[in-house]
C-alpha cells in the first residue's frame, strides 16, 4: 500500500508539472518549427521538420540583437541602482531610530497598493522633464525610480536583526559611518542582496509598459519585451517568431536562477528568519 501510495502521489504530481510547464516547452518547440507546421500542428510539441530559420529572422531582421543589448544593459544598471539605493535605505531604517522614521515605513507600505498603472504617465511626465524620453537612460532610472518596497523590507528586516556588538567593535577599531557600511554590513547582507539582484533582473529584464510608453518614438531604444509585441500586427500575429524570441528572452533569466538560486533560497530564509 505505501508504494501504490507513492506511485501515485508521484504520478499526480508529474501530472501537475507537465501541465505547469507546458507553456514554456510549447514555447520552445514553436520556436523550431516553419509557418505551415505551426498551423498544421499547433499543440505538437516535437517538431517533424526543426528549423533554426525563426531565430536567424528575427535576430537579423527583426533588429533582435539591439533589443537583447539594450535590454541587458537597462536591466544591469537599473539592478545597481535599486541594489544601492535598497540597501542603504534598509540599513537606515533597520539599525537606527530617527524622527519620522515609523511615517517613512507607513509610506513605503501604503504604496504597495498603488497599481503601477497609475505611476505611468507621472514617471513620463518626469523623463520627459529631463528630456530622456526615448533613451536608455531615461529606461534606467524609470525602472530604477519607486520604492521597491519588499527589497526595502528584505534589508530592513535582515540589519535589525544584526548584533549591536559588531557596530560597536567597528567604531573601536575607528570606522565611523559609511566604514561600518561598506566594510561589514555589505560583507553580512550578501544573501539578501543576491536575492534582490535576482529579483530585480527578473523584474526590469521582463518590463513592458515603461519601455514601450517610453520607446515609442524611439525603436532603437526598444527592450526585448517591447521588441516581441512588434511582431503582432493589425491583422496577423508572426507566432513562430515571438515563440523564437520568447526562449531567447527567457533562457537569461533561468540561466541566472539556476545558478543562484540556493543564494536566493538563503536570503529569503536568513531575511524572513530575522
């Protein structure tokens, strides 16, 4: 009885994931497959007659290569800018008590609820401002710009939970502030900060809306997600194609997972355990 038990909880649950990652093998398998194939055998998942024709189009034609650039160097600066800028807010907000502090973290938590929606034509209005509307630049520091408020709480909650003996060692052998900062508590916050840096690279890498309200007058600036929804036409939609680009996209991302995930495991642990 306890196999029969296992065989089928195991079954069950293959069932489930084969089902739960289909997409993503559909995905896959149309990317190798011609136009004619595609409709003829849409749900197949192996292709009779593979092609890497649908790649060799869109990253030649297409203009993909510019858009796998652009998205890469968007998403690394936006991720350094975000990774700073979190971690020094959280060290302030976990080690020290201030006038305001407990309204700043009101703030921060009452913006959760504000669909990101409704933050897009403020943060136009803004590039715009600074006339960066339709650069890299503007897309860096508009993915970059909020409160990003859970990696606020992730490095909040992991420098409270830091013993005061180490600060007070650092300020006996002469560090003052910003020497704690840089030379210990970046050095303890590691995990954390690896979970942010995924978190954020899979965020900014799979943006939509800012890049494309921001790249409308500018394609070369375009980022793959915004590349992608230009081979949807009026009256047809290229499928191979985006299905071709879809898995260029996407292999990034769980390449980097994949080698960080137990890194990213250990922040969440280490950061919800404090």
């Amino acid at each position: 009885m306890h196999i029969v038990k296992s065989v089928i909880k195991h079954g069950l649950l293959l069932c489930v994931g084969f089902f739960w990652i289909y997409p993503f093998l559909w995905m896959i398998s149309a990317s190798f497959k011609g136009q004619n194939e595609f409709f003829q055998n849409r749900m197949g998942l192996i292709p009779v007659q593979p092609t890497i024709d649908n790649f060799i189009r869109i990253w030649q034609k297409a203009d993909f290569g510019t858009y796998f650039i652009n998205t890469i160097i968007v998403t690394a600066f936006s991720v350094i800018i975000v990774l700073i800028m979190t971690m020094m807010a959280g060290y302030a907000m976990g080690r020290y008590k201030f006038l305001g502090r407990n309204l700043c973290m009101a703030v921060f938590l009452a913006s959760i609820a504000i669909p990101l929606v409704s933050t897009i034509i403020p943060t136009y209005e803004v590039v715009k401002g600074m006339n960066l509307v339709g650069t890299k630049l503007g897309l860096i520091l508009s993915q970059a710009g909020g409160a990003h408020v859970i990696f606020l709480l992730l490095f909040t909650s992991f420098f409270q939970s830091v013993p005061n003996e180490l600060e007070e060692a650092s300020k006996i052998d002469g560090c003052n502030y910003f020497q704690t900062f840089f030379y210990i508590m970046m050095k303890l916050c590691k995990p954390v900060a690896t979970t942010v840096v995924i978190m954020e690279t899979i965020w900014a890498w799979n943006a939509f809306m800012l890049p494309l309200v921001l790249t409308l007058n500018n394609p070369s600036s375009r980022t793959l997600a915004v590349g992608l929804y230009a081979f949807k036409g009026e009256n047809t939609v290229d499928w191979t194609g985006i299905a071709a680009g879809g898995s260029i996209a996407v292999i990034p991302v769980i390449i980097l997972f994949v080698l960080m995930q137990k890194h990213f495991v250990e922040g969440i642990a280490g950061a919800v355990k404090s």
